[in-house]
C-alpha cells in the first residue's frame, strides 16, 4: 500500500497524458486500481441517485480508501448529492466562496499543452487542492454556451437577446469549435454595451484600467482562455452534469485586484431575487466576462496574446472585427509557456505564476523588495563549472612565479624593473616619468626600481618594504614576478612572497665589500629560507658587474663561494645557476652585453635562464586553501576583494567560501586571475577574489580560506620537525606561514633528530644548535589555521631561528 | 606601598600593616598574601536581618573583618585584588566561620598576618617574603620609573605599561591595512589611519590631556618607546609631530618624551630588544625590569655557548644547587615569582628552602623575576626556574631523571 501511496502522490506531477497508465510500472496495481474503478462506477451508477464520476475521481477516492470498493463509492456518491445541493443553493455563495478558494491556486502557471484537455487543464492540480472543482469545472463546461445565452437575457434586460443573437452568428462563423467560444463572449456584451446596468461604469472602467495598466501579467489571460478553451473537451465528453460554473468566476478574482470583485458582486446581487436556475447560468456568464477582460487587458503587450484573445477583447468594445480563432491548435500563449516551462523547468513554475497573476506578482515584487532591504544579500550565480575540467581544457601558456631574493641594495628592484622594461611590460613614458621623479629626489638610479617599488615610503627611502608582484610574458612563458624586500626588518614579508613562489631569483651584489657583507646578511638568510620553504630551483644573478669592470675572477670567486653555499643549504648542483649582469646597464638580462670586457661570459642570458624552468605542478584535486595576502577596497563594484595565491584546490564564480580563523562565508561575487577576469582558478594562480556578504573585519592577511565542507583546522599548538637556524631552547618565537604571522613560543623541544634518516638522537635536549634538526612544539596564544603538511618558518630576535615542516 | 608597622617576630610569625598607594601595590599584594594567612582589612557586608514578624532587611554595613586566607583573585589590568575566606572575628553583624570576599582599596590599611603553624601550615615571613615585602615598600619613592611602550608593526600596536614589576599590556590595536598595490593608494590611507586610531588610543591610555591650558601644569610626561621593525615607528613619530604642529598643538609637551626604537615584530615578545636599545637602557637603567632583561639575556648567552654553565628545569637546578654549582663566584639563581605564589605549602616550602641554601649556604645569588615581566615570562618558558653556574655541570646524570620526568 505504501508503494501504491507514494506512486499515486507522484502521480499529481504527472502528465495526465498517461492517466491510465499512471506512469507506474507495476502493472498488478494497476489491474486492481482499474477492476475497482470499474465496480465503483458501477455501484455509483446502480445506486440512487444515480451519479456518475470521472475515473480520476474513483481513482483518488480510491487510493484515499485503500482500494475499498464499497466505501469509495459512498464518497463518491455523496460527494456529487452534495454537489448537485449546492448547485440549487443561492449562487452568490457560491462564486464568493469559490472565489476565495481558487485566488491561491490561480496564479498558478498552466504547464500547458498543445491542446486543450482534460489532462492539460488537470495539470494545476497540486495547487488547486481541490479536485472535486476542478472536476466541476470540466463537467460544467458543456452547459455555457446554453446558460450564456440564456443567462445574458435576465441580466442586461431586453438588449441581451439581440446580443445573444449576434453571439451565435458568430458562432456559426467560427464553425464546429464555436460551441463554447460565444458563450464567453456573448455574456460579456451584455455588461460592456448595457449602458443602463449597473456594470457598465464598473467593468469598462476595470477594463480599461487593465488595458491601461498593462503592468497586469499577461499569462494570466493564458489561465482564462485556456481555461475556457479546455472546457470544450470535458463538456462532450460528460454532457449533462449539473454544475455551477466556478470555474470562470475562479480566473475573476486573480488578476483582478479591487474593481473586479464589486464587478463580480455586482451582478451576482442583481439575478439572485430572480429565479435561482438563470442565475446560475447567469453568474458564470459575468464571470466570464471578467475573464475576458483579463485576457483582453494584458493582451495588449504581446501581439501574440492579442491574436489569440483579440477575439475577446474586441468584441468587449463592441467592434467585431475579429478573426476566428482556431482554437484546435495552441494558442500563442502557450507555446510561449510551453517553451518556457520546457526551458526553465520546475523554476517556470514560480516564474510564470509571477507572470500570471497581477497580485501575485505585485505580493512577488513586494516580497522581493522586503528581502532586498532587509537582507542585503548578493547572490552571484554560480557556473558549477567543472573547474579541473576547464584547466585542462584550457591551453595556457605555462606559467611560473619567483621570487626575487638578496641583500639588501643588492638592486633586486632595479633588476626586475630592467626585466619588465625590456619585455615591454612597462611602457617607455611611465619609465620616463618615473626617471624625471626619481631625478628630482636626486634618486636617478632609482628609476627602474620604481616600477615595482610604488609605496611614497618605499620611493622616499628607496628600499623596498612590501612585496610587490608583477607579470611579464616570454613567448612560451607567463611569468610573474614577486620582487621582495632585502632589508632584515621585512623578511617576514620577504617570506610571504618566497611562499608564492616556484623557483628563486638570488641577487648579489658583485661589487667590492658589499658581496661580502651580503653574505652575512640576508643572502645567506634568503637562501636558506626559501630552500626551506620548498624552492628546489635557484638562479644567482650576479649583479652589479659593470662596478667592477666584467671581472671574471671576481665572477667565479663569487660563483665558486656561493655555489659551495647552497649546496650546504640543500639545492642540487643542477638547479643552481649563475648569470653575471648588470640591472642598470640592462647587460645580460634580455640581450647579451656588447660590453667588450663581458665577451668572456658564453652562457644563458638571465631570460633564457628563466626560461628553462619546468612547469610545476600544482594539488588541484586538494581541499581549497588559498592565505590572503592582502585584504583591499577593490573599488567601487568590489568592496571587499582580496588577493593571494591558491595554495591547493580550486574555486569559481559564486563559491562560497569560509576564511579562518574568523569562521566567516563569504561569496565570491568575481575572480581576477593574474588581472584578467576568469569564471575559475586553480591552485598556483595569484588570483583576486571579489567577495560579498561578509564584513572586512573577519579577513586579515595570513587567514586562510577554504570550503566549509572541508576546513581547516585551527590550532594552538602543533609539532614540527625544523632545521635550527639558530640555537633552540624554550623561547618565544614568531611563527610564520606566508603572509601569516604569529606570536608564539617553543614550550618543548622534544628531541634532536639525525638529519638524514631521521631518528631521535637525544631526547628532550636542553637546547639544540645551529644546523641541527629537531622535533618541537610550539604553542600559540591564539587559534591560528594551520594544517599539516605545510612549512613553517619561526623567527625569533629578527632573525630566523629555524624552519621546518609541521607535522 | 606604605609600611604603616611592622611587628615581625624572630620566628617568623607576625603582622604587617600596609597601605597600597599605586596600582602596583595591589599586585605586590597579591604576591605577599598567601591561602592560610589572616588578613584584617574594613569591609563593606551586607547583612540580611530578619524581624520577628518574618519580614527581611538588608542593610550594608561598614565592618573591619579578619578573614583566614582561602583564595586570591587579581585582576592585573585594572589592578583589582580580590581575596576570599573565613570571618575569623565576631562581629555584630557576622559569624565566625562565614566567608567574606575582600576588596582590598587603595589607601585603606590592610594588617596581614602570617603563623608559623605546625607542617604544612602557615610558614610565617620567610626570606622570600620579607624580601617581597622590601620591594613592595617604597623607600622613598625613587623607584617610580615607569615608561610606555608601543610596539607596533603595520597594523598592529601593542601598547603597554612597563612598571616595576610587571608590564601590563593595555591595548591592542589593530587594523587591516591594505598592502601597496600596482597603482593604489589605500596604503597611505590606511597607514595614516592605523596611527590616528592608534595615537588616539595611546592618549587615553595615558590619560594624556591634550588641551594647551594643561600645559600649565609641569606634570612630569612618561617616556613613551615607539618600538618597530621597518618605518612604522618612525612614522607614527613623524604623524605626532605633524598632530603637534598643526591640529593639537597640546601633544607638544609629549614630543621630548618619545623614543624611537627598534624592534624586531609588533609582538610583545620583542619588548625584550626594546628594553635593550641603548636609547632606552639610558632611561630606564636602574628599573628591575631593565636588570631583569640583562640577566635573562647574560643566562640565555651562556645556554647557547654550551658551555654547560648554565641550566634549567626544576630538577636541573635543584642537581645543580646539591652539587653546589650555584655558589660563591657567579652562581645565580633565577626564579620565577611565580613558584612562590604556589598554593601548595609544601611546594613554597620547596623553593623558599633552595632559595635560602643558595644564599645563605651556598653564597650564590639569588634572582626573583618577576612573572609579569617579559623576562619574567622567558624564564617562565624554561620551567620558572634557572641557574648559571659556577663550574659546568654534566649533564648525562640527569638524564634518568629527564626520562622519569617524561614517565610522569
């Protein structure tokens, strides 16, 4: 029985096309269903008063019953006495009563069909909820074109009749179908062209304003018409059923706000005093009349409507030069709706009951202003684009990010200025401009650093501070640059760019005393730093050569010292590089030097080094997690944007997202990658993200964003296995992962560990030294989203104490 | 804090009358009032009547109540101290026995007393406490060195009130300034913002009156250390200059005040490097706090030149002491303040012993640091406790020990 339930309440979203089929499989159900349908209408027939109902009706008293005969029967049978009194009683009850009923349901769209029967009409049945109206509906039909004639004479007086006569000549014109069709129209002549009535100041001037206001949903002249159409099937189908029409006076009262409805008392007040029979007829009749003017009315806005009801509304105004309408085929209407339900899908739904009824559609509009105001949410739709699918689709050209690392003044910015000018990144008047400025200050050779150096403080001091991303392409290459600051005092944001960074661009200042002091200083500490955070490749750029004259000696003595440096520091012979150059001068970065001392050097330009980098793969398929970088107004359309790199994972357009440690969504309402607006991006992308509905406290660099369906954790504490820079003993440390930076301390050191396999050599050491790898814990003061395996890099004093990996 | 008498006896029982004067006073206190002591001080109590027809009043009373010591709660930022335990005296309006929670005030007298009772109970004044009892009376006042420092970094200020015995971090500000960007100006914006909100801030804080007419009164200004790495500093400097000279002309008495200085992060953990720059140590030279960061960082040198005259951890140390390391000759005992604050009798009793062999027996020196300090707060990181020592103990015995500590 519970299978025979759930099928039959999946039967009311059915096509009634298959209502014997019931769309179910199970054929031994339906076997059944059909033998007691047939007994029960049988016994409807048999008893007394003999009734009849369709097998629709039978089927759900059916179900309802437990597929008990006899008590469905008597449901039935008392359903119809019951309907067949109610037909008797005063009618004006009836239609305001019916009224009420149907106004909800109404706006509903009609999914409809090509053709007008039963089953199409039936579609709206979920809304109704009353299907024993609906049925009434049907069986009614057949009675309007005798109840429209008969009932327009005692309503608009003597004048009726010679429109009732006019109604018939023009159904003979409109041939077999007519059967139905004057019947609406004949009744609305009446009440329009009755000057004397009561309606006519009412329904013209209702009609009027709807044709006015044609802000009145059109579709909803697609219920009327296709209503009144749909019943001609029913109608010869069960002739002779005793029944009020409320299914005309059910379209008056949707689309018609105010006027309609005293339209609709009107008339019904004047019959009642008269005999109850023509009354009966009589009132569908107005209410058709009330149909007509909403299909008429808002008609005017589509000429398909117009073709299809022009009929209606023509003969309102009482011309008559409309054309017959074949109501066989479907009406313009519908195959706009048909298109449109097809195309939308359950959404139609909502859409065309907006469309179809004016006071839905008003309470709709109002609805969704109230939630405008209230909620000022954005909602960005979203592509659900396979993302993985799309990169792989999409022929990029390879792309890579390094970092520019050195000593400070070892002229990292020039060189990445004379690397971006050379490619044509930089247009030659901004490169002009910046030399004028950079003169006036009495900073000429600060010229091309100022292409990545843009803060006012970083000019006025000519150091950079902040890390500065730019792009450039080679013909098989994107590139993007992240140019970091040398100075000690910035390497935690020098540490923010190396973790975006897939291979290294190592500066050194070739020239006499500063090489040397480079070397104690932050090249040493560079180096090590992104080595420890994962950089396999490194290129040196000797720089600074045409200080000392394109020495080769003093070339390969710097070649010699640093190369012995970053093996010790873990980089393999073949990932190092050296290319002596001069940043300044532009020798050896995108064209060979013509300088006749530099002829000695054979090897790669700086471009071509760069160039030999592989592509590097990237964990797509892995959870989000992207640290923001920067948290800025984007502009005007963009509040809120931030800007990073996609650690792993993906996202697209419409995303919603979670930023820890704050626990916040967000929207992502665009995505720029790489400055070009994209619907996605991928892990190893520098991306910019649009975000909506979240306040710009709860983002802050060094968060981390990710999917709420898998975030990531905040932590306080973790282990981690490091490489000790520095001596290690309990201490308060600054914890660094890219742009996040947090007080913390060492609470343990757990034990020293042999470097190569990595056993435990000393168990809780009292301190570790330099070079020594060391397991410890470290404690936080507050929650930090950290997730293992990434890299760490712990700092303590201003200078890095170690680094290592979380575990 | 004012020593009003002192009736100390040769046992080590007594009383103490004391008034706290400053805020500070209430966290020495703190650290002088222990579970089990007597503790007189006025109070107010509410006390509940009822009448014989049944009906209540309630009335709030002034009393002087004596209570036995169950509990301390201290509140450092806004240097409250709340201290709970039994009515030891019979008043009219209470009984013995019923508990009252004190709210020591400033400048009302309070009278602690200590017993030196049976095991366990009550260890009287000891060493520890008369010399806790010593800082915390002002002898003349010339301790009131006191600086505020703010440490900053892009977006981000701590700002903190380094005290003799503790530093109390008052305020954190901190903001979300956009990163310079191809072509934007919202980092200028933003840094120019972060100072106003931060100046603003440091100025209530400081209770620092900015109208010119206050200027009248030659009230000595608080160094204030502007602490960072990179410019920021330096700039928030140069903002308050240009605040003086155009918009509030009052912050001129605060400029001679201002040192800049350098700091590794805008974490409160470089506060240490802050204290050390020359420009501060020159004014701020004979505070507790300054010496304390001296010796922190003279035991923190000798640790990483593995010398093994240097050592730490409870067990460590108390080895070191038996074997007597830590004596004549630059043995030095550092400890946390905080080991004494121990509920644990015994645990106290503990400490205070090796303090007294130390000094007494040994002829080291003994440090107590204070817990509210950074340095204090290093040494906490060590287990509390620390020594340097006089020759370079081995360690590989200890070892054991290390792995029964790790068994626990």
């Amino acid at each position: 029985m519970s299978r025979h339930r759930v099928k039959n309440v999946g039967y009311d979203d059915d096509d009634y096309e298959d209502d014997d089929g019931y769309g179910s499989p199970d054929p031994e159900e339906q076997e059944t269903l059909q033998q007691c349908t047939a007994a029960v209408l049988e016994q409807l027939r048999a008893g007394e008063p003999s009734v009849t109902a369709t097998k629709e009706e039978i089927q759900e008293a059916l179900w309802h019953y437990y597929n008990d005969v006899e008590k469905s029967a008597n449901y039935l049978r008392g359903k119809k006495e019951k309907e067949i009194k109610k037909q008797k009683a005063p009618t004006m009850q009836k239609a305001k009563g019916q009224a009420g009923l149907p106004v909800p349901g109404y706006p509903a769209p009609l999914p409809a069909i090509s053709h007008f029967s039963a089953a199409d009409f039936f579609r709206d049945c979920p809304w109704l909820n009353v299907p024993a109206h609906r049925k009434a509906d049907i069986l009614v039909e057949p009675l309007y074109p005798r109840i429209g004639l008969l009932g327009g004479a005692p309503e608009a007086g003597g004048k009726v009749s010679k429109l009732a006569a006019l109604a018939a000549a023009r159904k003979k014109k409109e041939g077999e179908k007519a059967a139905a069709t004057p019947e609406a129209p004949s009744t609305p002549r009446p009440d329009s062209s009755a000057a004397s009535s009561p309606k006519p100041p009412g329904t013209p001037l209702s009609l009027s304003e709807r044709l006015a206001a044609s802000k009145l949903s059109r579709p909803s002249d697609t219920n009327g018409s296709l209503r009144r159409l749909g019943k001609l099937e029913p109608s010869v189908s069960t002739p002779g059923r005793p029944e009020p029409a409320p299914g005309p006076s059910k379209p008056a009262p949707l689309p018609i706000p105010e006027p309609v409805k005293s339209e609709e008392d009107e008339p019904k007040d004047e019959p009642e005093p008269q005999q109850p029979t023509p009354n009966i007829r009589a009132s569908p009749s107005t209410f058709a009349s009330a149909i007509v003017g909403n299909a008429a009315g808002p008609t005017m806005a589509e000429p398909s409507h117009l073709n299809s009801n022009g009929v209606d509304l023509l003969q309102i105004y009482g011309q008559d030069h409309a054309e017959p309408f074949d109501f066989a085929a479907p009406s313009p209407d519908d195959v706009v709706l048909n298109a449109q339900n097809t195309a939308k899908g359950l959404k139609s739904k909502q859409a065309a009951s907006k469309a179809a009824s004016g006071q839905k559609g008003q309470a709709d509009v109002a609805g969704g202003m109230k939630d405008l105001s209230v909620e000022e949410k954005v909602t960005v739709k979203s592509k659900n684009l396979d993302v993985l699918a799309e990169y792989n689709k999409s022929r990029r050209k390879k792309s890579a990010n390094f970092v520019v690392i050195g000593h400070v003044d070892a002229g990292k910015s020039t060189l990445m200025g004379r690397l971006l000018a050379d490619q044509g990144a930089i247009d030659q008047r901004t490169l002009d401009k910046y030399r004028k400025e950079a003169e006036r200050i009495g900073k000429g050779s600060f010229a091309l650093a100022w292409v990545l150096d843009q803060g006012s403080e970083e000019r006025a001091r000519g150091v950079t501070i902040d890390i500065a991303t730019n792009k450039f392409e080679t013909e098989n290459t994107a590139f993007t640059i992240v140019d970091a600051p040398g100075h000690r005092d910035f390497v935690p944001n020098m540490i923010a760019g190396a973790s975006q960074a897939d291979f290294a661009v190592l500066v050194i200042d070739s020239s006499v005393g500063k090489f040397e002091s480079g070397l104690k200083g932050q090249t040493k500490e560079h180096a090590l730093l992104v080595r420890s955070m994962g950089v396999q490749k490194i290129i040196v750029a000797v720089n600074k050569m045409d200080t000392v004259q394109w020495d080769k000696e003093r070339f390969e003595e710097i070649e010699q010292q640093i190369s012995s440096f970053l093996t010790t520091a873990g980089f393999q012979a073949k990932n190092i590089s050296f290319v002596p150059c001069s940043g300044v001068l532009g020798d050896n970065i995108t064209r060979r030097s013509d300088d006749p001392q530099a002829t000695w050097y054979t090897g790669r330009t700086l471009i071509e080094e760069l160039e030999t980098s592989e592509p590097y793969t990237h964990a797509l398929d892995k959870p989000l997690r992207m640290t923001i970088g920067d948290v800025f107004r984007g502009g005007v359309q963009n509040p809120i944007s931030i800007s990073g790199r996609l650690d792993s994972g993906s996202l697209q357009m419409g995303d919603q997202i979670l930023t820890l440690p704050s626990g916040e969504t967000a929207l992502i309402r665009s995505v720029d990658v790489d400055g070009e607006p994209s619907d996605w991006a991928v892990a190893g992308q520098n991306v910019v993200l649009n975000l909506a509905n979240i306040d710009p406290v709860h983002l802050r660099s060094g968060d981390v964003i990710c999917r709420a369906s898998a975030p990531i954790k905040t932590i306080t504490s973790f282990t981690a296995k490091v490489l000790a820079f520095e001596h290690l003993m309990p201490m308060q440390v600054d914890v660094h992962r890219g742009r996040l930076h947090v007080p913390g301390r060492i609470s343990k050191l757990v034990a020293s560990l042999d470097k190569a396999s990595g056993t435990a050599l000393k168990k809780r050491p009292k301190i570790v030294g330099p070079g020594t790898v060391a397991r410890v814990v470290v404690e936080m003061d507050q929650a930090v989203p950290l997730e293992a395996p990434t890299r760490i890099v712990l700092r303590a004093g201003g200078a890095t104490v170690a680094a290592g990996l979380l575990e | 804090m004012r020593l009003i008498k002192n009736k100390i006896e040769h046992d080590g029982s007594g009383t103490v009358t004391l008034c706290p004067e400053e805020p500070e006073d209430m966290w020495h206190a703190y650290n002088l009032i222990r579970p089990g002591d007597l503790l007189r001080a006025s109070a107010i109590r509410r006390v509940t009547t009822v009448q014989d027809t049944g009906s209540t009043s309630s009335a709030r009373v002034h009393l002087s109540l004596e209570i036995k010591v169950k509990s301390l709660d201290f509140d450092p930022h806004s240097s409250q101290l709340h201290v709970s335990g039994q009515i030891m005296n019979e008043t009219a309006h209470t009984k013995v026995g019923q508990f009252h929670t004190l709210d020591l005030e400033l400048n009302r007298n309070f009278t602690l007393e200590k017993k030196v009772g049976a095991d366990g109970e009550g260890v009287g004044w000891d060493s520890i406490a008369v010399e806790m009892l010593k800082d915390a009376v002002d002898e003349g006042g010339k301790r009131r060195a006191e600086a505020v420092a703010v440490v900053m970094q892009e977006g981000l200020a701590h700002i903190c009130f380094i005290g003799q015995f503790q530093t109390i971090m008052k305020q954190k500000v901190e903001m979300s300034v956009p990163r310079k960007r191809q072509g934007g100006g919202d980092h200028d914006k933003g840094m120019s913002k972060f100072f106003r909100v931060t100046l603003e801030t440091l100025l209530r804080q400081m209770d620092f009156n900015t109208s010119i007419t206050s200027g009248s009164n030659n009230e000595a200004v608080r160094p204030v250390l502007l602490a960072s790495p990179g410019f920021v500093a330096a700039g928030f400097h140069k903002y308050i200059q240009s605040e003086a000279s155009t918009t509030t002309p009052g912050l001129k008495r605060l400029l001679p005040s201002i040192v800049v200085v350098h700091s590794a992060s805008g974490y409160l953990n470089s506060l240490s490097e802050v204290l050390q720059s020359p420009a501060v140590k020159t004014l701020l030279a004979d505070t507790k706090y300054a010496r304390e960061t001296r010796l922190m960082d003279d035991f923190l040198d000798q640790l990483r030149k593995e010398t093994n005259k240097a050592t730490y951890g409870p067990r460590e140390v108390e080895s070191a002491v038996d074997q007597g390391a830590v004596g004549r000759g630059g043995g030095v005992l550092i400890m946390s303040n905080r080991l004494f604050r121990s509920q644990d009798v015994a645990e106290r009793k503990r400490w205070v012993a090796l303090v007294d062999r130390v000094r007494d027996v040994e002829g080291g020196e003994v440090r107590v640091l204070s817990s509210d300090h950074e340095s204090g707060k290093r040494l906490e990181g060590l287990g509390g406790i620390a020594a340097l020592l006089t020759f370079p103990v081995v360690e590989e015995e200890l070892h054991s020990e290390d792995e029964a500590a790790d068994a626990d």
